[in-house]
C-alpha cells in the first residue's frame, strides 16, 4: 500500500510538472500554501550580499520576506514601478539588474489589479542574462496557461484553493533542473543517524 501511495504522489507530481510546462517532475515540491512555497524559495535563494530584482505590484507573501531581508540588511532590493494601466515595463526589469542580482521575483497578475504581466518578455532578459525568474502564479494557475520552459521561467509557486479548485491548506513549487535552493529547514529521517549533516 505504501508503494502504491508512493507512485500516486509520483504520478500527481508528473501532472503537475506537465500542467506548469515544466521539465523534471521530481523537482516539484508540495507545500501548505502559496506563501510557504514562495518563503521557502526566497529564503533558499537569497545569498548575504545580494540583489533581488521585484516590483511593487506583488503580493504580501513575497513583499514582506522580502522587506525583512532588506531590512537585516541581508540583501539590496530593487522594486520597480508599474505604470498606469497597472503593467510593469521589461525594459524596467532589465536596467534593475545588476552582475550581483540572486534571482527576479515577480506576480504573473496581480491580486489587486488583476493585470497579467509580460513575463514571456521578463524571461527573455533573465535568460538572457542567466537570472533565475521565479513566478508567484497564484492568481493564475488553472486559469491562464503556464509555460515555464517556453518562458525562461526558473520556478512557478502556486496554491491550491483558487483557480485549481482545490480546499486551502495545500500548494507547492515546480522548480526547473538548473535552479540551486538551499535547505530551509533540517532534521528528519531516519538514514544515516550518526551524522549531524541533513542527508540530500
């Protein structure tokens, strides 16, 4: 029974990698909500020193990890506007780049406004200067289509109690293959007890 429970989980994950247009279904990763999802990949991001590119259009659960980050002086963050109609401009997120910029952070459509952003054009730029494109798809999963290889998109969070139609509590990251995240959280299992490493 627990191997048949193991390749459902496995199966779901495969669903889930294909839906998000993603590449490895091991790299997807449950979570209890979007924000748990989007707290484990800044905190597993962020690195002393750096740059984190977002805007202002984004979402308490990136704003605030961010904002305290910033505040511990642990990280420079650089927001960019967004205009009138409620877009931001890709040329923005290109001149907010720097040699010594972690990773960009962005909403594919804000919560608010409800405007769907050029993130097929922010991921060219990132590619284009092999910065990691993390995408808050809240808003969107199961609405709009996701193409994370197709965009250059380095990891999609995502919650399960919107568009997915499914109970709150549950949600989780699609990471692609060359996205390094650090460990957030240690202990657990039960192989090799004698170390004092985590084990991978």
């Amino acid at each position: 029974l627990s191997m048949e429970a193991e390749e459902r989980v496995m199966e779901i994950r495969r669903e889930i990698c294909q839906f998000f247009g993603g590449s490895d279904p091991e790299r997807v990763i449950f979570s209890y909500n979007a924000t748990d999802a989007l707290n484990t990949l800044i905190q597993g991001l962020i690195r002393p020193d750096s740059r984190v590119v977002s805007s202002r259009l984004e979402h308490n659960s990136v704003l605030r990890p961010l904002h305290y980050f910033s505040e511990q002086n642990l990280i420079r963050l650089d927001l960019i506007p967004f205009g009138p109609e409620g877009f931001i401009d890709p040329m923005a997120v290109a001149e907010a780049i720097h040699p010594d910029t972690s990773f960009v952070i962005l909403t594919h459509a804000s919560n608010v406004l409800g405007t769907v952003q050029p993130i097929e054009r922010v991921g060219v730029i990132c590619r284009e200067r092999g910065i990691p494109l993390i995408l808050d798809v809240t808003q969107t999963a199961g609405r709009l289509p996701i193409r994370m290889e197709e965009w250059g998109v380095s990891a999609v969070a995502f919650t399960g109690h919107k568009s997915l139609l499914g109970p709150t509590g549950i949600g989780g990251l699609v990471l692609s293959p060359g996205l390094d995240v650090k460990a957030t959280r240690f202990g657990g299992t039960g192989r090799d007890s004698l170390s004092l490493v985590h084990t991978q």
